[in-house]
C-alpha cells in the first residue's frame, strides 16, 4: 500500500475517532427540563444523556455545566441570577450565573422536579412517587405529602410544582379524578385524609399554602395526566390536561371552579336542559377562528407576562394559545413552527418540564422533540406578538 493511501486512511481513522469524541462530548440528547431566570437573560436545560446547559440567551452562547445531572432538576430561582440542580449521586447545588456556588446539600433519593425559596433557606422537591418534601436551612425534612406507590410509573408525568413570586403559595398537579366532573365541585381536605393519610391521594390540582406547609384547596374537575401553573402574583390556578378540560380558579375564592374555552366549540353551560353534544349546551360567543393543527389536549400552560397573559400548549401541536387570566377565551394562537418539532409532539408529558417561560421577561424556551437544542420566542405585549429569535438544533 503506498504511503499516500496509507496516510489518507489514517487521517480518515482520525477524523472518525474525533467525531465520535465530539459527539460522545458535546450531545446531550433531549431536554428534559428547563427554566428561565427572571431576567429573561439566561437558560437552564437538564439532558436525556444528564448534561446541563447554561445558556446566555443575549449573547447566545452555551456553557455546559454538567454532564452528571438528574434530568429533571433544572430550575431558576426567582428573582435571583441562581440556579438550581442535583447531581446523579444526590447532591443538590444553588449555584449563580457567574459560577459562585451558593449553597449545597445532599438528599438520599433523586428529585422529580423541585423548587427553592429567594433566600435559599426552604428547599421543596417531588419524588418518584409524588411524594411532597419540605427541607429547611438547618437540613430537616418534613413530608408535605406521602409518596403513592409507583405514580410516575404509572402516570409517566411528573408532580409539578409551580410556586407564586411572593411564595405564599404552592401548586401542585399530577392526574385528575374523573369524579370531579360531579357536584359538588369543590371537596374538603378531611375527604382526602380518609382515602389516606399525610394527603398520599391528594394527586390532582392542588393549592398548599407554604408556610404552613398545608393543602388548603383541592381542585377538582380535570381528568387524567393533568398540569396546572399558578400566576406571579398569586391570584390566578390554571389547568389543564389531556382530555382537553381547561380551568382556572382565584386563589381568593377556590371553591368557584371556571371552565375554559375549547378552541372550536367554546364552554360547557352547567346544568343545561340540552343532551351531551347539543350545540345549545355550548357558549361560543367569545370563540376567535383557530388555525389548523390547534389541539385542546394540553401538555402545559405557563404565564408569559407577568401575572395578565399566559399560553396553553396543545398535544402533538405546533400552536400556542394565549388568553388572559381571569377570562376563558382565547385571545390569539401562535404558531410557534413546525420544525424542529417541538417538545409538544409526540405525548411527551413526562417531558412537559422542558418548556419554561420569564413572565418578567416575556421569554419562552422549549425543548425539541428529538436532538439538545432549544427554541426561544419573545413576547410583546403591547403587539400581542411571539416571535422566534433564537433556534439551536
């Protein structure tokens, strides 16, 4: 074999042990969760393949934090340049923007979602049972909320928890009780504690008031895997699911259940004399013309500025609905591109963490449904615009 085919070989030899380096470096495989700080300025992904990413969103530039991080950990303190996560060995890390680490300590089980409070001295976590979890400053544990069984197993979708910006309060969803479409509406917590003790059963939406770190409010009405969010300023629940009921409650007045628009045949009129499926049963009056692909089923909703608009994201849907709290109409829809496909595609509630907003900011990052890279959108208010500024795939 002369020197040049042998030289030539080599050099192939060496540019494919490179590129599987790189690759085996630098992909990270999906996101499985994200946050945005307050700012708008930064963020945080967790990966399939536990990388965590950093991300400059001005300056448009990564910096890969981790490649020994649980998937689901990735979280921005509110109002502080500081993030969270846990290593795959347990240790959980505030740490800022700039790389100072801010506090760290070690739990004995891996985190299906957490949060933690502006001072960094109260410490909340789900786990793999949607088990709810308390850790104070000085390291002790109290149970919010007693695991039941096998429910991410059975479910395949975290507990999330959503906590308001004053963090009086706390929500967390998992699968609605088809019992809840029957009066009365609102049930009491005793109810709950006799199905089984420390709230284990209490797996649909419910409102904990933090400092007491007691449910005040169960809310009822959605239907299997269910994901609610609470607005910044405390005032507004919102849910939804995969049945496509959406509903929203003042935190104010909980027991009063509001039901959502369906994006093509509007609300369903309680107590009508008209059978199931009677356009008369239905309100339409407030309905605006959805685009093609628009898909009740919802995978998340997450507020996109401050306390007053918020977006619904539909299964296997490219397209965001906008509506404002307090009212069940749409206001507009967003198409937010078909491709990448989006983390919406696909059932991918066990993923619906990977879709993070900045109310402050009017900033929206979502996760993809197949390779590491994200889409980020603007919103404007005053337009009423989301606008694509950012893809990296």
């Amino acid at each position: 074999m002369s020197k040049i085919k042998v030289g030539v070989l080599v050099g192939l030899v060496l540019v494919f042990a490179g590129y599987i380096l790189w690759d085996t470096l630098t992909y990270s495989g999906p996101v499985m969760s994200a946050a945005v700080s307050s700012d708008g300025a930064y963020a945080l992904t967790a990966h399939r393949e536990n990388h965590l990413v950093l991300w400059n969103l001005r300056s448009k530039e990564r910096q890969t934090i981790s490649r020994n991080a649980n998937i689901y950990s990735a979280y921005f303190i509110k109002g502080q340049p500081v993030f969270l996560w846990q290593d795959l060995e347990g240790r959980v890390v505030a740490q800022s923007v700039n790389g100072n680490v801010e506090q760290t300590f070690t739990l004995e089980s891996q985190a299906y979602g957490h949060l933690m409070t502006r001072d960094l001295r109260h410490y909340y976590f789900s786990d793999l049972g949607w088990g709810i979890y308390r850790r104070a400053e000085d390291g002790s544990l109290d149970t919010l909320k007693a695991k039941d069984g096998k429910t991410f197993l059975g479910y395949m979708k975290l507990l999330n928890l959503a906590m308001d910006s004053d963090e009086k309060w706390l929500i967390s969803s998992g699968s609605g009780e088809a019992k809840g479409f029957e009066p009365p509406y609102y049930r009491s917590l005793d109810d709950v504690l006799e199905r089984a003790p420390e709230y284990k059963k209490l797996n649909s939406v419910a409102l904990w008031e933090l400092e007491s770190g007691k449910p005040i409010a169960k809310l009822d009405g959605n239907s299997a895997k269910t994901h609610a969010t609470i607005s910044p300023d405390g005032q507004w629940v919102i849910s939804g699911d995969e049945n496509g009921i959406g509903l929203y409650w003042n935190t104010e007045r909980p027991e009063e259940r509001h039901r959502l628009a369906r994006y093509h045949s509007g609300i369903f009129i309680d107590d009508t004399p008209y059978e199931m499926g009677d356009p008369r049963n239905r309100d339409t009056s407030g309905l605006i013309d959805a685009p093609p692909g628009t898909n009740n089923a919802t995978i998340a909703q997450a507020f996109i500025h401050n306390s007053e608009y918020y977006l619904r994201f539909g299964n296997n849907s490219h397209i965001a609905a906008l509506f404002k709290a307090g009212s069940p109409w749409p206001v507009k829809y967003f198409d937010l591109g078909e491709s990448p496909e989006l983390v919406t595609h696909g059932s991918n509630y066990s993923r619906n963490t990977a879709i993070a907003t900045s109310p402050e900011a009017g900033v929206l990052v979502m996760g993809h449904r197949t390779g590491g890279g994200i889409s980020v959108y603007q919103f404007d208010a005053d337009k009423l615009t989301l606008d694509r500024v950012w893809v990296v795939e």
